[in-house]
C-alpha cells in the first residue's frame, strides 16, 4: 500500500498535540478547582472527588461495552452518592470555566495546526484518539490552547463516544470500525510507547511516535517510526 493512501490518521491530544508541562502539577491544579466548582454547587468536595477519581479509573479499565460515560456515572453514584443531575452540572461549569487555570502549565506547539491541516489532506479522516475520560467540552477546550478546532478533525474519542481507553486495542479498534479502515491503511501519531505505540502496533496499525515529549514507561522504543515535531510534518508532507 502507498503511504499516500491513509484512509484514517489519527493524533494523541496531550504531550503529542498539546504539550503539557508537568502532570503532577495538571492534577494539583485540578483538585484544587474543582473542589471549589463541587462547594459552589451544594455538593462535598472530598466526596465528589473521590466518586470522580473512582469513576475515572472504572471509565480507563472499562471492558463493559458500555459507553465510558456511562460507567464513569455509576461509579460516581457508587462511590459518593451523588446522581449524574448533581455532579454533571457541576463538572462542565468547571471544564467550561475555571479548567482554563490548566493552560498555565501547558507548552506552546506552533506545529500543531499544520499537524492537523496535513492530517486532513493526506488521509480521508483525521481523529483526535485522545484519552477518552473528558466530556467534548473539555476537550475541545484543551484542543483551543493550541489554536485547535473540532471542526478541523471528523472525529474526537470523548467518554461519551468510546468504550474502551487507552492502552486497551479495542480503543483503538472501534475508531477503525467506526470509519471502516483496516489496520494497514491507518497511523497513529503519539508520544506514549505503551499508551499509543504499543496496542496500534498489535493491531497492525502504523504509527509515528513524537519524541518532543516522549514518554516511554522504560518498554523499548527504537522500533517505531520517530521523530520530532518538524520531522514529523516533513513525514506528513511526503505521503
């Protein structure tokens, strides 16, 4: 197959897209604002976070094949007791307001448009495959700190979209299944060896691996096609 025959081309967000400068300090952030969003609402911080962060975690190990939203909520009201007409209310004001305070610790891209302009020209999709535990709303907020749009992609994984996370394959392949696209006619661009890199190349799907912000988890690397922001757009440029 030539490369210049991508029916779908898909791009990791965070540390790939949108640099990011330090996790640790993006979760501190969070805990601290949206503990406040959850006061503002009637609701116990502590209690409302601790069902958030469980639901999060059932949302990343989700095999159910329930939408991850949907487990993301049962888990909640599990854990804190609080309905989804509590908590999601509270949770997109945050991610729609006060989630802004994160763009501090991210990293300019000056590469990512063109990343995404190419991604649309070289290939008949183009999908943000981004960890799929935020609503599109966060997203889409994240996406804009780097001159991002969604209307620039034919699709975004959102928990209310996918099933499956990161580094399950079935994430991976219910992107392909929802576009009709094999394996070999599909690349995956990431920064996360075991996050991106490996379950795209159990597939069989192609795949560049970002080196600006390259997390590696220690699992080998060298395997996989590389490079970094300018060389991956010189790649795109030569499909």
């Amino acid at each position: 197959m030539e490369l210049s025959k991508y029916k779908l081309i898909m791009s990791d967000l965070d540390n790939t897209l949108l640099p990011i400068y330090t996790q640790e300090r993006f979760v501190e952030i969070w805990f601290r604002d949206i503990a406040k969003v959850f006061s503002s609402f009637g609701l116990d911080p502590r209690r409302a976070i601790d069902g958030v962060n469980q639901g999060v975690r059932a949302m990343i190990f989700n095999e159910s094949g329930r939408k991850n939203i949907e487990v993301f909520y049962d888990k909640v009201k599990e854990v804190s007791g609080y309905e989804e007409e509590q908590i999601g209310p509270a949770m997109l004001t945050y991610y729609t307001t006060t989630f802004e305070n994160v763009y501090d610790i991210t990293l300019p891209n000056p590469h990512a448009v063109r990343i995404a302009e190419l991604m649309r020209q070289k290939a008949r999709y183009a999908v943000v495959a981004t960890m799929p535990v935020f609503t599109i709303e966060a997203v889409a907020n994240r996406m804009s700190w780097v001159g991002l749009k969604p209307s620039m992609f034919d699709f975004i994984t959102t928990a209310d979209t996918s099933s499956y996370s990161k580094p399950n394959p079935l994430y991976f392949q219910e992107i392909l299944d929802r576009f009709g696209a094999r394996p070999e006619e599909t690349l995956m661009i990431g920064n996360d060896v075991r996050e991106d890199m490996q379950p795209c190349k159990a597939l069989g799907v192609d795949t560049f691996l970002v080196t600006n912000h390259m997390i590696t988890h220690d699992l080998p690397y060298d395997e996989y096609r590389q490079g970094t922001y300018e060389e991956l757009v010189t790649f795109l440029e030569n499909l």
